[in-house]
C-alpha cells in the first residue's frame, strides 16, 4: 500500500514540475535562437531605421499609430536625421513609454 502512495506522489510531483522545465527549455532555445541570429546579421531585419521608414514601416513599432508615423516623418523632415532613438521624444506624441515598448527594435542609421 505504501509503495502506491509513494508512486501517486511521485507521479503529482513529476505532473508539477514536467511543464516548468519544459517551458525553462523553451526560454534557452528561444535565447540561443537570438544570439545566433545576432551573430549571424540577421537580428537587423526586425529593426526599423527611424531615419529611413516609410509611415508604413513607422506604424509597425508599438504605439505608434498613423498619426504619429506622420509626425515622425516631418519632424525628420524639417530638423534633419535623428542622431539616436531617445531623439524620438522630441517629437509631438511620442513619449518615453513608446521608446521603452520598442526596445532593440529601434536603428537609426
């Protein structure tokens, strides 16, 4: 009887634990996936050169809407090239929270 209960036990504790280290694997492949990625050039292909975008590539970062892609684009226009991405501040609609939401997706170039 006590090797049944043993087992039961050992079998709740395995049905507990088996999803966290499965979803611990899927963070690792997911990290290594990233590094390759970035080693190998390819992580550029998701960032968006703020210095270049057309109002399209603009509105596929977080939060910014057509509106602001268009801001974007005459500020850029009438004060030249964003040097850095905090630059984006400057214009009327982006905040601080919009940068922060588009971390590593931002180039300027």
């Amino acid at each position: 009887m006590k090797t049944m209960q043993w087992m039961g036990m050992l079998g709740l504790v395995m049905w507990c634990v088996a999803p966290t280290v499965t979803v611990a694997s899927e963070d690792k492949a997911a990290k290594t996936q990233a590094d390759d990625a970035k080693a190998h050039g390819k992580a550029d292909r998701h960032k968006i050169n703020i210095n270049g975008a057309s109002k399209g590539d603009l509105m596929k970062l977080d939060g910014v809407t057509a509106g602001v892609a268009q801001k974007i684009i005459a500020y850029r226009d009438a004060h030249g090239p964003f040097k850095r991405a905090h630059d984006l501040v400057k214009v009327d609609g982006v905040g601080k929270d919009v940068l922060e939401r588009n971390v590593g997706r931002i180039a300027v170039k």
